[in-house]
C-alpha cells in the first residue's frame, strides 16, 4: 500500500502557523500596551477633574464632603 502523499505546500503550514501566531502576540503586546497609555491618560484627566471641582466648590463655599456628594476617591 503506497503512503498518501502530503499536499503541495503542507510541509509550510507550521512554520505559516507560528509565524500567524507571532504576528497576533506582537499586534495584541502593541494593542495593551495602547490601552495602559490611554488608561493613564484618563485617571490623570480624572484627578485634574477632581481637584478642579473641589476647587470651584472651595471657591463657591461648599463643604467637599464625598459623601454627600456621592464621590468615590480613587486610589
């Protein structure tokens, strides 16, 4: 009985496999390293936003109590 010969091109279906797959984790390390960048970005907008109110509450003579105001302080 002859051995069923592999189709053309089989032999590079692993190396095209692990080079996909290289390709992927490189997108997806450059993808979360985009949203870390863009999550710093936003907590540092939030703490300016924060201290900004207190700020115009300061100014405006309102007591900064959290609770009454509902905030909750990030840490």
């Amino acid at each position: 009985m002859a051995a069923a010969a592999a189709p053309p091109g089989a032999a590079e279906l692993p190396q095209l496999a692990e080079n996909l797959l290289c390709r992927l984790q490189e997108n997806f390390e450059a993808l979360t390293e985009k949203l870390t960048l863009r999550m710093e970005e936003m907590g540092e907008r939030i703490n300016d936003l924060e201290k900004r109110v207190a700020d115009l509450m300061t100014e405006a003579g309102v007591e900064n109590r959290d609770e009454e105001l509902g905030v909750k302080t990030l840490t």
